[in-house]
C-alpha cells in the first residue's frame, strides 16, 4: 500500500523538500490491526498529507517472527522518516533493527514488558507510541453480567507471543481476586487454534479471546467451536464482536489508529520523540452481537443492552 511515489514536493513558501516516509508493519493482518493501519493512514490524511507530500508503505510478516525480522531489517536499510509497527513481534523486530530511525509503535499491552522502552512516561530517544493494556478485571465482569453462572473461563492461547503471555497473567491475576477459574490451551501457530478452542470444550462456561494474534487471526474457528457446543465465546477487540464474538470491553482500534497519526505527525514536524510519552487509547467501547449471543445459548440483560455503543443484531 503506497501513499505516493514522487521524491520531492513544494512547500508553501516554495523551496522544495524530500518527501515524507512513513513505513508500517504488522505481525499478521486481522479486522482488528487493519483498522489501526487504516485509521493511521486516515489520520495522516486529516494531518493534510497526501499523494504529493508522503509516501506510506504497509507490509505484513503473514504471522512469521521470522518474515518480521526481515521486513524490520528492510525498513531499517530503506531509511524511512518514521516507522509504525503494530502489534508486538513487529515492534520488537523494528527496534532490535533500528537504533537512529524513530519508531512508533501501536497496539502493544506491554511496553515495558516487550523492553520496548523503560518508562512509559519517559521514553527512549527514538521509541515512543501507543499501549493498548487492557483492564481485564472490567472484562470479566463483563462476561459475568452477561452470563452470571459462569465460574470456569478458557483462553487459547499462542505461549510464544509476547503480548499473549503478558495478557493471560493479567487475566490470571484479575480472575483471581473474583473467584474465576481459568483454564488456558495453547495454539503455536493459527492452525492449532481450532484444537485449542475444542480442548476447552466440558470444562468452560466461557471463552474470552485475548489481544492474542494468532487467535484472533483465526478467530472463526473458536467461533465454530462455541456455535456447535453452546459456548459464549468473548473478546478483547469490538471487531471480534463483528465477526461473531458474544461481546467485547474494548479499544476503537481505528481511533488508535488516529492517536497513532498524531505522534507520527508531531515527530514529522521536528518533536523529540523523548518528550513524546507512551500513550493510552482514548475510547473504550462495549460491543455485543445478540446474534452470536442466541447462537451460543445466550441471552443478553437488557441493562447490558443500553450499555453497549454497538448492538450487532
């Protein structure tokens, strides 16, 4: 995807000057990380860039950490003016690659876990971005609103993604001070994710699908999973709600997207990306399809309704 492929361009007082780079890149494509992408590209757009005053290029690593080392060692050689990697494997890839190009990243739970930067506050010399940290304790009590019985939640899981391992913690951590069991699968590669999602099968009230890449990629097979044996499966993006998840207590991926445009825009405009801290999402949104809900077994409090920003019917 390419903004433009002109070199230079005319400024409003007439000298001519090289042309912006923008270069972004994800672990995987999904409904949730396109949105981020878009609303970035979008909001470069609102900023008054277009074809003539930058170029913006988008690659995808297809869900290999291998294929993200190589893209993350291709933009470090192209020299872009900014890189954007969404979601945590691209991020890490970007930064171990590049020490000098400014990097802002977007969509990622754990920062300073991902050794992304040591303080959110007070970020490095050349990273700074977005952290999308979910509070999962909000999140369960959604799931218990919706379905009160529920005692026993499963999670599938890829254990070798970052992000993954650092939300099941938090999700162990909240679940523990509400009494909540949980029961965790993994799934190394979105092909095991169908299996993973089965294993839970008799031995979960519910499935809750966190900011897990792998999962999410493959998120119609957990679906196909909870439509056959009744299971309300939950999530942690409201796109998930789109595609077939009973409901979410999530970020407007596009919106992070937006706020993602903002930073970008500031250091294309000479800010130090030192002064520039570590940001959250702005908007957080409930999300409930009552279809998927009656197709699980279901059935949505009407006080859960009102709640909700988005009804899929």
């Amino acid at each position: 995807m390419i903004f433009s492929a002109i070199a230079l361009c005319l400024t409003n007082d007439g000298w001519a000057s090289e042309i912006k780079y923008v270069a972004s890149t994800a672990i995987v494509e999904h409904p949730a990380l396109n949105a981020i992408r878009d609303g970035l590209r979008d909001g470069l757009r609102n900023k008054g860039y277009d074809d003539s005053t930058l170029k913006f290029t988008f690659e995808s690593a297809q869900g290999s950490p291998a294929t993200a080392a190589q893209i993350a060692r291709k933009l470090a050689g192209a020299g872009p003016d900014v890189i954007v990697p969404i979601t945590t494997p691209s991020a890490q890839a970007v930064v171990a690659s590049s020490n000098h190009i400014p990097v802002v990243f977007s969509a990622i739970s754990d920062p300073v876990g991902a050794n992304l930067v040591q303080d959110l506050d007070k970020p490095s010399a050349t990273v700074t971005g977005i952290a999308d940290i979910p509070d999962f304790g909000k999140s369960l009590a959604m799931v218990k609103a919706i379905v009160p019985s529920a005692q026993t939640i499963g999670i599938p899981h890829n254990p070798g993604e970052p992000n993954a391992v650092d939300a099941l913690a938090r999700i162990r951590a909240a679940a523990n001070i509400t009494g909540i069991k949980i029961i965790a699968t993994t799934a190394h590669r979105s092909s095991d994710v169908q299996a993973a999602a089965q294993a839970l099968v008799g031995k979960v009230d519910a499935i809750y699908i966190p900011l897990d890449n792998t999962v999410v990629s493959a998120l119609e097979s957990v679906l196909k999973v909870g439509i056959d044996n009744r299971i309300p499966v939950f999530a942690t993006d409201t796109h998930s709600v789109e595609r077939g998840s009973v409901a979410a207590l999530g970020y407007d991926q596009y919106d992070i997207g937006l706020q993602t445009a903002d930073i970008v825009d500031k250091i294309l405009k000479g800010a130090r990306v030192s002064d520039i801290p570590v940001a959250m999402p702005r908007l957080v949104q409930l999300y409930v399809n009552a279809r998927a809900a009656e197709q699980m077994g279901v059935n949505i409090p009407q006080d859960v309704l009102k709640q909700a920003a988005h009804v899929v019917r």
